[in-house]
C-alpha cells in the first residue's frame, strides 16, 4: 500500500509565474524555495546565467530561464524567488537556482486534468512544455526542466564562447 | 564481510605495490637474500589474506608462485630471468584479480590460465630436478602447521576384551594421529591368584602431539567409549614432546602407576608453557620494539575521512572570517583578543590538515620505474630512470590527477626521446639513455622535471606539422620557443608511425589539459640531440589559497596572492588615454588590461583606480580593478557544473559576510585576453 501522502506528492506541481505567464514543475524537482537575495554575476558566462549564490556554504549557480521563453527582463520585486530545482544534466543530478517572479501554489492535479501539449499555434518551444493544465480560465504550463536545462543549451554555449577567444 | 573486503583490497593493492617495488629492486640486486624474503612474505600475506576474506583466485594464484620463492628463498631454486618475467606479469595480473568478477572476462581469465601454466612450467621444471629435497620440505612445513599436545587418559573396562577388542590397537591407532608418547599404567593388575587371563587390568595415558582436532580423537575409541573410562584434554597449543625439559620434569614428577590427576597435569603444564614464554618474550619484545615504531609513526586513515576534516576545516575558516569581520564592524573590543586567538589557531589547524593530505610523490614512482623497465625492453633501449626528491609532498587529488600525464611524457621519452643504443654511440653519446625525474618546492609550488637525454624536438618539424595540419599559416613569425609550446595544442602528435605506446592521436594536448585541470602548468624546453625538459609547476594545495580581494563595482574578486607583484593607484583618465593599454609604471612600460572593460561591467570607472601587477610566465602585466580591499584566506569551492569550461574562474569563495567573491585565474584571464586583442 502506498501512502496517501505520496500519491498526492506524485501528482503535485509547484506552479510560478514569469511575466503574465504561469508554469508549474513537478515538487519533486524542487528543493527549495529562496528569498531574493543578491547574486554574485559571473563575468564571460552565458548569458542566461545569472551568477552565483551562497546555499549554505556552497555555491549554486542561479539561471535566468526567462530567456527560454522571449520574455523581457523584468525588475526583482519583493515576490522574486529563487527555485531551488535538481535538475538531471548529462546524467547528473545538478542543483541549480532559477529565478522567477513569483510562487503561486502547489497544486494537486489528478494526471486526466493534464493536457497535451498543443501542437499548432504554440508560443513557445513544446519541447520544454510536458503538459498543459486549464484552472479558473488561466492556462499553466508544466516544464521538464531537465529538457529546459539541457546540456546543448548551456554548456555548448559556453564552449562556443571559449573556442572563439582561443582561436589564433 | 564487504567492509573487510574493501580493506583487504587497500591492504592488498599496497602489497602488490611493495610488491612490485621489491621485485625491481630484485632484478638489480638478485642475489639480495632480504629482498627475496620480502617478496615471499609479501606474497605470503597476500595469499592468506585472500584466502580469508574469500578472493581464492588471488589466493590460490599466489599460492604457487610463493612456492617457487620459498625454494629460491631456501637456495635451492636460482632466480632466473624467466621467473622475474614471469612475476612481473604475475604482478599486473594480481591487481585485475582484485576484482572478485575478474575471471569472467575472457581476455583476463586467458591471461590467468597462462600465467598459471607458466608457474606450473617453473615449479615442475624444478620439481623433476629436486623431487628428494621437495620432500623434505614438504615435511619441515608440516610441523610448522599449528600443533596442538593432548593428554588422552584411557582406562578401559576389565572386560573390554570378552567382544574381540584388544585396546593396544587402539593406543597404536592413536598414537598413529601424531607424535605420541604412551605410558601404560599396571597397578590396577590384581595378584595373581585373583587374575584373569580373560580380563584387562592395564590403563594407558598418551600425550599425543598432532593437528587433529579433540573430536578426531575421541573417535578412536568410540567403539568402547561406553564401556571405558575415556579423558580426553588439549593440554596446550605448543609441542611439548619436543621439549625434554618438560617431559622429563614430567616423568619424574608426576608419572606414577597411578592415574594421573589431571587438574595437576594441566597446572603443572601452564607453568612449563609460562616459563618458555618468558624465554621466547623477550626476543619477541625487542621485535615487536622494533616493529611497534613503525607501527604507530603512521596509521592508515580513510580518505574521506580526510576530505571531510579539510571540508571542516574550510568551514571554520569562513566562519572565523565572518567573526573577524563582526569584531571589526561592531567595535566589540572584549571579543577582539578572542577573535585573533581563533584566528591564529584557525590558521595552525588549517596548516596541519593540509599537511595531512600529503603524500610523497614517491609513491607513484614505482610505477614509472616500472613502466620504463617494461618499454625498455620492448623497444630494445638501454634506459636508466634516476629520480631525485621523491619524498617531495603534494595533495594527494594532485598526485592522483598527476599520473596520467607524467606517464604519458615518460611513454614519449622513451618513445621518440631516447635513441636506440647504435644511434647513440653514432653520435657520441653514452650507450645508455637517462630519464630523471626530479621534483622539488620553490615557493607555493611543487616543481616537477622530467629531462631526457635523447633526440629533442627539432622546431623546423613541428612548425612543418604545424602547417601541414592548418594550425599555423606559412607566414607566421615564431620563437623557437613559441613553436615548441604548438606541441601543446589539441590535435598535435608528432610521432611518424603510431606506435602502442604514444600517439594514439593524443598527445601534449592532454597533458596540458590534465595539468590545467589541477592548476599546474607545462613548460617544454628542447634541444636537439641534448634533448627535451618538461617542467610541471604545481600548487602546493587546492583548496584554500591565500589570496588579495579586489572590487569591480561591489563586487568582490580574489587574485591568487603569489601572483601578485605589485598594486599601484593610477588615475582613471590617464590610463584611457595611454595608448595600446600599456601603463608606465616606474619606468616601465607594462601590458595592462583594464577588467571592468573585459568582465563587461557596468557604471563609471572610480577616478582613482588601482593596477594590480601580475606575474604572467617571465613579464609583468597589470590588471586594473576599483579597489583593492585586502589579503584574504580563500577557500576554494567549485563553481558547479554549469561553469564547467569557465576557466579564467578558478572557483568561488563564500566572504564573511556570507556573499561571494571569484577567484580569478590571472594567467589564463591574461593569456585569454592576449589572443582576443
């Protein structure tokens, strides 16, 4: 028998806002939920990371994936997070911090509730975009973040920008 | 069971080290009596241990080639180039065979079986020749395998022998389990108008010297267990037959026609066995004197564990900075004197758990003098590998991240270094090829050389390849020097035929890059017909380093501190002005680049800034940054796997006050901004 608490964890999903647009990640890909707090830019890096922060003692670096999705830049206000997600890199369990605009809830969704993602007319990339669920009129996304972070989306990037300066 | 056998495997993989090490030392000296013993001992232990915690391959693989020692041990095997030969591989062989799945490979299992032909070949070889003497050893090893002296008190029934035993095959059947001395007792034997011919009146005591166990004995008599009286007690773990003091004493004692008292026997045993222990202590005591030194100037610590007290200890100095940095802030003089003390201990203890990681690099040299003795013969040189510093300390992540690369630049020594010996009689050298490794410290660094004595490297070649591989253009301008240094990179190997050993299609390119991993650097320098010199410089540590914190726009950098020549505070518009970013400092004209334009920073550039001097390879060049704050104890932490080809970002550290500043790897921020401009 399965714990009833680990049947609701199974279908729980964190839901946050970006700009006007609502997306959700499965809890179980999120850590922990950080106050605002400055973060530490690292210089020649990609310019979807943002820097690094201290977690505790180590350093985790904190992504932008805002510009996965076009969205303009938008001021920290006092709803800013960092998301805390274990993203799955290269066959590696990798933490990294995301920012976001605000958290909104965690939400029970039974999986008949999820919708396909559609195919025509998408405004963003479906190959982040796992499932869509309707709730009071608005439409949330739900993110593999483990496609969203993918290894030729960040490292090969930064690669690209080395291989430049070391060009004679 | 598995804790055991993973400290079997480090106990192990240390013996096949000492192992090996004794073996190369062997093929020099072979008439060495103590380096043959310690080559039996070595495999001796290893045979044991393996046969206990359950790796009977090794057990049973080792067990034959230790005969073979104990006879060339013994003077009665000679030690032959075959059989080194032959251990050499048995060595190699040993270490796959650490891994108890090992033989299910097939390649590995084809080896086993041949290696263990070989050592079969040896052992029968001899064993035609010396079967008498075999023999004999055989014996002497028998009575070396832990016996046991029973007293056995057997007083049959008087009518023992009315079905048909005759209790004196018994005794015979006993004595026949060991070395056995019987005494026959009589005086139970009535006069003779009451005898009777038909009845057993004799009682037997035997002390039985032997392997069996006190089961086996019983079992003799368990026919008549019933109807006798049967005792059956170990009276101690040593041979007491072969003492005639003993038996002597204790014929004279306490032998009588009457039934020994037992409880005697055993108190007056103790005593004997006591008084030859004391005899035997004090030569064990001035041994185990000897061997307790060793023992407790080094105990064998769990890695992690040691990585776990260097985390502590990273831990304690960042949170001691954040101490200092409150004592400072909030003026509290009370905790002041505090504060420094902790700071001053903090600093001691960081010193010694450093120290802890160390190891001496001598531990992977065994390995190269190995590897050198192996090519030497396959290549047909003449190679001799001398080696100076070897007790030089380095983290042990570095000897670990070490290895790799300084094998590959000894492989390549021998590969295209060093010439056959008809070439180099030819041009007059010595017909014996040298490589010497030495490794010494010069300031926070390990320096390592590796220095042949063979062709070099001829610099119209590697440009020619340079060319022919699009690295270069035809019309680039180089030093010497320069053109070496192309050796380094990606996609680079020089060597005309692809030989097992070196150019696989990675050469210099790896090295460079294994070096880089660890924040070393290679330096190559050749000439041709002397021959070639890598220098490997190493830092000391990797986790903390001692650094100068730097601003740029509030925030916070770390410069490696040793690297660090100079800071001179310059106005902001002089600089721009100054053409072709060159500062004139002290008369000097000196490269700088300015970091707020190269890290991309925003805002207006303070009036007063500040050059940082750094030393990069020979030269000064400056850094300009907003501020300089001061000398700060960094801890090194990764910057994560995001980061993972960012290096001109050695890592971060976590500030008192808990945010965090880079540390910047100032040679290649320098050398990477050179190429770009």
């Amino acid at each position: 028998m399965i714990d009833d608490e680990i049947i609701q964890s199974m279908n729980s999903y964190l839901s946050f806002k970006l700009g006007e647009e609502f997306f959700a990640v499965h809890v179980s890909k999120v850590l922990n939920i950080l106050e605002m707090m400055p973060i530490t830019a690292v210089p020649k890096s990609h310019d979807s990371i943002k820097g690094v922060i201290n977690l505790r003692g180590s350093v985790l670096a904190v992504v932008d994936i805002r510009m996965k999705f076009d969205l303009a830049h938008s001021e920290f206000s006092k709803d800013t997070c960092i998301l805390v997600l274990q993203v799955l890199i290269n066959d590696e369990q990798i933490d990294v911090g995301a920012v976001v605009d605000s958290v909104h809830a965690v939400l029970e969704i039974d999986e008949s509730q999820i919708l396909p993602p559609p195919s025509v007319g998408v405004k963003y990339k479906s190959e982040f975009v796992t499932g869509i669920i309707k709730m009071d009129e608005k439409f949330i996304m739900i993110l593999d973040i483990d496609k969203l972070f993918s290894l030729d989306n960040f490292i090969t990037k930064l690669e690209d920008i080395h291989t430049e300066h070391k060009l004679i | 069971m598995d804790n055991f056998q993973k400290k079997f495997i480090e106990e192990a993989i240390d013996l096949i080290n000492n192992l090996e090490e004794a073996l190369l030392n062997l093929e020099k000296k072979p008439d060495d009596n103590e380096l043959i013993a310690a080559v039996f001992r070595i495999m001796h232990s290893l045979k044991g241990g393996g046969g206990m915690f359950g790796f009977d391959d090794i057990s049973h693989f080792t067990h034959n080639l230790e005969t073979i020692y104990d006879e060339v041990r013994n003077n009665r095997l000679k030690l032959t180039e075959e059989l080194l030969s032959v251990t050499f591989s048995a060595v190699d062989h040993l270490r796959n065979l650490l891994n108890t799945n090992a033989l299910k490979d097939p390649l590995i299992k084809k080896n086993h079986d041949l290696l263990l032909q070989k050592v079969d070949n040896i052992q029968k070889n001899f064993e035609t020749t010396n079967l008498s003497s075999e023999i004999e050893s055989d014996i002497n090893e028998k009575s070396e395998t832990g016996e046991k002296t029973f007293f056995v008190q057997f007083i049959p029934h008087e009518n023992i022998m009315d079905n048909g035993t005759n209790p004196l095959y018994l005794i015979d059947e006993l004595c026949s389990l060991g070395k056995a001395q019987s005494y026959p007792k009589l005086n139970k034997i009535p006069l003779l108008a009451k005898f009777s011919p038909a009845k057993c009146y004799t009682f037997w005591e035997v002390i039985l010297v032997t392997n069996k166990e006190i089961n086996d004995l019983k079992g003799v008599f368990i026919f008549v267990e019933d109807e006798s009286e049967l005792q059956v007690i170990k009276l101690s773990d040593m041979d007491i037959l072969s003492s005639k003091t003993i038996i002597e004493e204790f014929e004279n004692k306490l032998l009588s026609d009457d039934k020994t008292d037992i409880n005697k026997l055993q108190a007056f045993i103790k005593e004997q066995e006591a008084k030859i222990k004391t005899q035997k202590v004090s030569v064990i005591e001035k041994l185990s004197n000897f061997t307790k030194e060793n023992v407790i100037s080094s105990i064998r610590v769990d890695s992690e564990k040691i990585d776990q007290l260097m985390n502590l200890v990273s831990e304690l100095v960042t949170t001691q900075a954040s101490l200092s940095l409150y004592v400072e802030e909030n003026q509290v003089y009370e905790l002041n004197q505090l504060s420094e003390n902790i700071e001053n201990i903090t600093r001691q203890l960081r010193d010694t758990a450093f120290s802890i990681s160390l190891i001496p690099i001598e531990t992977m040299l065994t390995r190269f003098h190995r590897l050198i003795r192996d090519l030497s013969f396959e290549f047909n040189k003449n190679i001799e590998f001398i080696t100076e510093g070897a007790e030089t300390e380095l983290d042990k992540t570095l000897v670990q991240g070490l290895t790799d690369p300084l094998m590959h630049i000894i492989r390549n020594s021998v590969d295209h270094g060093i010439e056959p010996e008809q070439e180099r009689l030819a041009k007059g050298k010595t017909p014996q090829g040298m490589i010497y490794l030495k490794a010494y410290y010069s300031g926070a660094h390990v320096v390592i050389k590796v220095q042949d004595d063979g062709r070099g490297i001829n610099p119209a070649v590697i440009k020619q390849k340079a060319i022919e591989k699009d690295l270069i253009s035809h019309d680039f301008q180089l030093t010497d020097k320069e053109i070496l240094d192309l050796v380094f990179l990606p996609g680079f190997s020089t060597a005309e035929v692809i030989t097992d050993v070196s150019g696989r299609g990675v050469g210099m390119d790896v090295v460079k890059k294994k070096i880089d991993e660890i924040r070393g650097t290679v330096d190559l320098e050749s000439k041709v017909n002397v021959g070639t010199t890598i220098t490997i410089k190493l830092p000391l540590t990797l986790s903390i380093i001692d650094g100068l914190l730097v601003e740029l726009n509030k925030t916070k950098y770390v410069m490696p501190l040793n690297l660090v020549d100079k800071i001179y505070a310059v106005e902001h518009e002089k600089l721009t002005k100054s053409y072709n970013n060159l500062a004139i400092i002290d008369e000097e004209q000196i490269p700088f680049y300015n970091l707020r334009e190269e890290f991309s920073v925003a805002g207006p550039a303070p009036q007063i800034e500040q050059l940082v001097t750094v030393k990069y390879e020979d030269k000064r060049v400056g850094l300009l940054v907003d501020n300089v704050i001061g000398e700060y104890q960094a801890v090194l932490k990764p910057l994560g796997k995001l980061f993972i080809n960012h290096d001109i970002i050695s890592g971060a550290t976590i500030l008192g006050d808990g945010t965090i500043a880079l540390v910047l790897d100032t040679n290649k921020i320098i050398h990477e901004f050179s190429f770009k401009n």
